[in-house]
C-alpha cells in the first residue's frame, strides 16, 4: 500500500475535528442546524490553516443525507461520494491554473443544471485571487444572484487582492494562524496514533517552525520520522533534521554583533549556509530573537507574549539588561528592511553577509538615528574600556562630546509641548524632512519610504503613494497624527499635511521622489 503523507492521512473530515479556528466551526455548524445556509463563502487566512478543509466538509455537511448537530454523517452515500471525490455535486477549481475568462464561464454554464444528487452543487475555488479581472467580471453576476441550489466558496492566502465587489457578496471567514500549544497537542495525539516516540520538546519546536499551519507542522514530523524510522525522537534529532539552531545559537550571533567581532560572526553564518538553511528563515528566526529579547526588557508588561522555557526567558531577560532597547530597535529596522530585500536578490547570502556587517558598524548607515548614535557611544566606551586595560591602542574613530550632544537633542525631540501658532514655510520643511523622518517610529518611516513628498497648494504639503503601496497609505493615514506631532516638535510650527494615492504613474511629476526640493 503506498505511503500517505500525514498532513493527508489525518485531514479532518467533520468540523470538531478542525483545530484553531472555533469560531469559524461554531459559526458554519450553526448555519447548518438552523437552515441558514449562504449562497458565497469567503474563506481567508495564512497557508495550512484549514482553509480548503473546512470547504470540504461544509461541502458534506450541506448535502449530507443525515446530519448530526450540525456535522456531516459522514456514512451516507452523499458524504461517501464527497470523500472520494466522485460526487459530480462538488466541483473544485484550483484559480491558479484555471483562471481565465473562460474557465469562469464554464462554471456559469455548470450552474444551470441542478444536482442530481444531494441538495446543491458546491462550487470551491481555490487560490481565487489569481482569477484574472476579466474572469472576477465573469463571476460577478453569477455570485450576486445564484440559483437556489448553488453554493460558492472562494479560498485566498490574499485577500487583499479580492475586488470590493466580490467581497461585499460574500460571508467572510478569517482563519487564524493556529497556536504553538495547539499545533504541540496535536501533533502529539497524531505521533501516539503512529506508534512514534518523540519527545514534547521536540515537537514544540516543530509547532514553532510552521509559523502557526498546522499543514506545514505535519510535513516537518513526517520529515523527522523518515530520517528516524523505528527510533525515538529527540530535541537534537529535530535540530539536526531541520537545519536549525535554538535560541542558544542567535544569542552567541548577537554577542558577536555587540562586539564587533566580524570574523566570529561571519563563521557562525557559514556553519548556517552550510546546514542548508533558507536565508530568509535565518533573519526571520533572528528577528524573532530580537523581538523576544526587546519583549523580555519591558518586565511584566511583555512577559504575556513570549512562548519560552524558564531558562530561556531567564537568558533573555539577564541579555536584555546588557542592552540598550534603541539598539536593539536599530538591530531589528536593519534585519527587517534585509528580509524585505532578500525578496528580490539573486545574491542572498552575499547580501545577509553585508547587513550584518553593518550591525556591527553603526558609522555605516547613511540616515543615523537614535539607535545609532548610541550603538556608536556604546561601542567607543568598550574600546575605551579596553584601551584602560591595555587590550588595544586603536585610536577612537568618533568624538564622545559630539554624540552625547547629538543624543541628548533627538531624545527631546518628541517631548516638548509648548509651541506658538507659526506656520512653517516648504523650503524649511523640505530642508528638514531627513531629519522628520530619522526621528519617527521604524514603521511609519518605512512607510514613508514609497512615498513622494511635493509641494502642495497654499503652503501645504502633499504626501504621495501609488495604487501599489496602499498598505502603506493607510498606516500613514492612521498615524498621521504622530506624524504632525513630530514636525510640529522639530520645526516648533505647523504645517499642513495632505495624503494622496494616485493610480497612473504619469498622472503626477515623481521626478523629486527621494530627493532634496529646492525652493526658489
């Protein structure tokens, strides 16, 4: 008998066996028990999260002959049919290799004919956002007003993507990324099933891996069990199978950092591309690092969000205290403008090999803000530590009184509350918007980044992004107030401020974009 995959040998067939997502089974189960069932579904979520699943079983449940509070029977000929995919009631439509216009149209005409069996003809596509905008149209009309008998279920990772049009004819759903504790229960029943020896800790460390899909956690066991066959499992077996390191290994990078120590540094990133591991999982698992660090520094505040051991939390916190929470704020604006880079490079472990160097040089970045200069200081008082214990004679590359002052005057910036009503001019804007954007929050500066920033209408300022940053659109329109704030503390003035999205890139002059205006 051919071996199947665990994440397929053990896909749930009734909504109380789906894990993670109670309030979308509770929501559906009711619908079915009272007849209240919707013509179009959405649903939307992260990868392995029970998506097409629950499609499934919503599916059954519909047409199932006998329903028990809600769940499909899962015996009669309706289910059975279903589970083998030989019901011609259910038809599955992966979008992103059938997305044309005329697939569209071959569901319009399957629509027309009512089920021969069961109650209705269920319509799952899968990946819909990769429906062209010509097949979107097609389905538009046939979504708004189906047959009684007809029932849509659209399924996207993206959902972002989805027209308003289509969205506002649908139920939506949002599937959660499911919890390490859940994931570790889980897949602890299903290895008890198998006969497999694992230990918890072990598979806690697969559940942290899937980043919350249950689908990709049952790949990572499956994977540890072949290379273990017969044998039980270990925390380093897991370690060894996976290719990565705990959190052990990214507190020992993190001293190199702070330590300027290049060469250590970069042996420890070759031990990694060694192993086999993706770069972008390498700066994401330190990021996580450093986000649990910075956590780990708040006391009690944030000590309800970290998922650590004891002593692991106990290392985080005795590290936190060694450390300056605006470098580590530094540290994490580099990693994760690296991780949006790494997208789009052929030369990835080049680049991550140039980004970390430049964790370790703070005079490298080009726009310095508070993290920097104090990462500066702290590493000028090491060398003056060791020059007074005789370990070196290097001279010192920056001038301590210089960058206490230059501390000193960015941490006032942002405090000071008394201001006078004086407006402020564009060519004093524009020569301080560097500095404005050196001294807001990483996200918003990140933000600020796609956009283009012209001269407005009576003194205003217009603040630009295309139809392809609306994300950042919005998260600059709901901190627009922080935004004033810090020009109005910088620049003791007001200014006003006009938000603007445009969709073709000849509609405005861009040529400024990033650049110094010049007023004359």
């Amino acid at each position: 008998m051919p071996y199947t995959a665990m994440y397929r040998k053990f896909r749930p067939r009734t909504f109380s066996e789906i894990q993670g997502q109670d309030h979308i089974v509770t929501a559906l189960r009711n619908q079915i028990r009272s007849d209240r069932i919707g013509h179009a579904y959405l649903f939307c979520g992260t990868r392995g999260t029970g998506k097409t699943t629950a499609a499934k079983i919503l599916a059954k449940a519909v047409n199932c002959e006998h329903p028990i509070n809600g769940e499909p029977c899962g015996k009669c000929q309706s289910c059975m049919g279903i589970q083998k995919g030989v019901l011609t009631n259910v038809v599955e439509i992966d979008a992103a290799s059938n997305n044309g216009v005329d697939n569209i149209r071959d569901i319009k005409e399957q629509v027309k004919y009512s089920p021969q069996e069961g109650k209705y003809r269920v319509f799952i596509i899968d990946e819909v956002h990769m429906l062209s905008v010509g097949a979107f149209n097609a389905l538009l009309k046939t979504l708004e007003e189906p047959p009684s008998y007809v029932i849509f279920i659209l399924a996207t990772t993206e959902v972002h993507k989805i027209p308003t049009t289509i969205l506002s004819r649908c139920q939506r759903y949002d599937f959660h990324r499911i919890t390490v504790a859940v994931i570790t229960r889980q897949l602890k029943n299903l290895s008890e099933q198998e006969g497999i020896e694992i230990e918890e800790k072990a598979l806690r460390y697969i559940a942290k891996l899937a980043d919350g899909s249950m689908r990709d956690a049952l790949s990572l066991l499956d994977q540890c069990i072949a290379f273990y066959l017969g044998k039980s499992i270990t925390y380093e077996n897991v370690l060894d199978v996976l290719g990565r390191e705990d959190i052990i290994f990214y507190d020992k990078l993190l001293d190199d950092i702070l330590h300027c120590d290049v060469e250590s540094m970069m042996q420890k990133i070759e031990d990694a591309g060694n192993q086999g591991i993706e770069w972008s999982r390498f700066v994401t698992e330190f990021l996580q690092y450093m986000r649990n660090l910075l956590l780990a520094g708040t006391n009690d505040l944030g000590m309800d969000a970290l998922d650590l051991s004891k002593e692991n939390l106990d290392m985080l916190q005795q590290r936190a205290k060694q450390l300056d929470e605006a470098i580590l704020i530094r540290y994490i604006r580099i990693c994760s403008d690296l991780l949006n880079k790494l997208r789009f490079s052929s030369s990835r472990r080049i680049l991550v090999e140039v980004e970390f160097i430049k964790l370790c040089k703070p005079a490298m970045d080009i726009e310095p803000d508070i993290g920097t200069i104090k990462d500066q200081m702290r590493q000028m008082q090491d060398e003056i530590t060791q020059l007074k214990q005789g370990i070196m004679t290097k001279t010192i590359p920056v001038e301590s009184t210089r960058l206490q002052n230059n501390i000193h005057s960015q941490e006032k910036t942002g405090t000071v509350e008394e201001h006078n009503d004086r407006k402020i001019g564009l060519e004093e804007f524009f020569k301080a918007w560097y500095q404005i954007k050196r001294t807001l929050p990483v996200q918003i500066r990140s933000c600020l980044n796609h956009a283009s920033v012209l001269p407005g209408e009576e003194g205003s300022v217009r603040i630009l992004f295309s139809e392809n940053d609306l994300v950042e659109y919005h998260y600059v329109e709901r901190n627009l107030e922080e935004l004033e704030k810090t020009i109005k503390n910088l620049l003791h003035g007001d200014i006003r401020i006009q938000l603007e999205s445009y969709q073709e890139k000849n509609e405005y002059d861009l040529s400024s974009i990033h650049m110094d205006v010049t007023i004359i």
